[in-house]
C-alpha cells in the first residue's frame, strides 16, 4: 500500500502534484495583480494556464503564465479598465448611499459585473479579439447561459459569504486565499465553461 502512495505515476502523487501547480499559479497571480491595473493580464494568465492544464499541454507552468501574462496584456488590460469604472461606482454607491433604489441599482450592477467578468478573462485567454468585443461576448455568453453562471455564483459565492459571516472562517479561508484558493476555485470556474468554448468552437 505505502509503495502504491509514493507511486510517482499514483492518484497520491497527481493529486500533490496537481495542489502544488494550484499554490505555484495561485501565488504567480496573486504578485502580478498587486498593481490592480495589471489584473486583467494576470487574470488571463492565470486562465491561459488552467485551460492547458485540462486540456493536457502544461508542462511549464512558470514559463507558460509570463508568456500568456505578455501576450494578453494589452486586450485584457483594456477588457479590465472598461469593467473597473462600472465596479467601482457600484461599490462607491454601496457604501455612500445609506438606503432605497439606488442600492438596487448599485447590487444589480455589481452582479452584472461579476457575471461579465466569470467568462471575460478565460475568453481573453483563448482567443484574440478586440478588448469591447470581449466585454460584449462575455455579456451575451453570460445571458445566453444564465444557469451555467449561477452555478458559477454558488461556487465562488459558498467561500466568500463564508468568510463575511464568520471571523474563524476567513482567517483559516485567508491562508487557503494565499496558498491555492483563487486558483483552485478559478479552475472550477473553466471546467464549467467549456461546454460554452466548445459551441463557439463547433
């Protein structure tokens, strides 16, 4: 049985191999988003690397996520500067107007955000296109594929509302944030997105 474990070729051995590829591209994203300018690319990259890992072709992430990072940064910077004005005012009205229909207003657009934004950066990462173009297919895919984006929701929405709720939580959720947590849950993310690249792709 311990032979079968430390079996290089064994689920054990994939398995750590897999979480360590998850903490390298997660930590790899978190440093290159610190300029928050820069996390359109970041972001990009991070989804150029998890589509050629499900696909099979990821044997140098390290380099891989620069040369993706490169390659997007202008159309998913710009992508990203179209979102953040929208993101921004949003949240400035959150906070700023204590009550009534402008609060409305404020969460249905953050949640438009957020739904532009689940498919925005795996379609910068696949395919070329100008920024705006970008946004707007992110939108139309979004709407045309409401029930695959709500699950999306409940995936990302489970660790979030976790760690508002209860200070234990995001502690302990804070150093799985850190280590692997974006990028892990970013993963789960394209898994789901697929069935949606492979109609575009037919």
């Amino acid at each position: 049985m311990l032979k079968g474990l430390f079996d290089p070729d064994g689920v054990f051995a994939r398995a750590m191999d897999w979480v360590g590829r998850m903490v390298l591209l997660n930590v790899l994203f978190l440093l290159c988003s610190i300029p928050v300018i820069t996390f359109g690319a970041s972001s990009a990259a991070l989804y150029g690397c998890i589509q050629k890992m499900q696909k099979g072709d990821d044997n140098k992430l390290l380099p891989l996520f620069f040369k993706t990072f490169a390659a997007n940064f202008k159309t998913a910077t710009l992508a990203w500067l179209i979102l953040l004005p929208f993101v921004a005012l949003c949240v400035v009205d959150l906070l700023v107007v204590p009550s009534g229909l402008w609060r409305m207003i404020a969460t249905l657009g953050l949640q438009v955000c957020a739904m532009v934004a689940v498919l925005l950066f795996p379609l910068c990462a696949r395919y070329e296109n100008r920024s705006a173009t970008h946004v707007k297919n992110a939108f139309l895919l979004a709407i045309g594929n409401l029930p695959r984006v709500l699950a999306i929701f409940v995936i990302w929405g489970i660790p979030i509302s976790a760690c508002l709720l209860w200070g234990t939580v995001l502690y302990v959720l804070s150093i799985m944030w850190v280590l692997f947590g974006y990028a892990m849950l970013s993963w789960l993310n394209q898994a789901l997105l697929w069935p949606i690249f492979d109609k575009l792709e037919a």
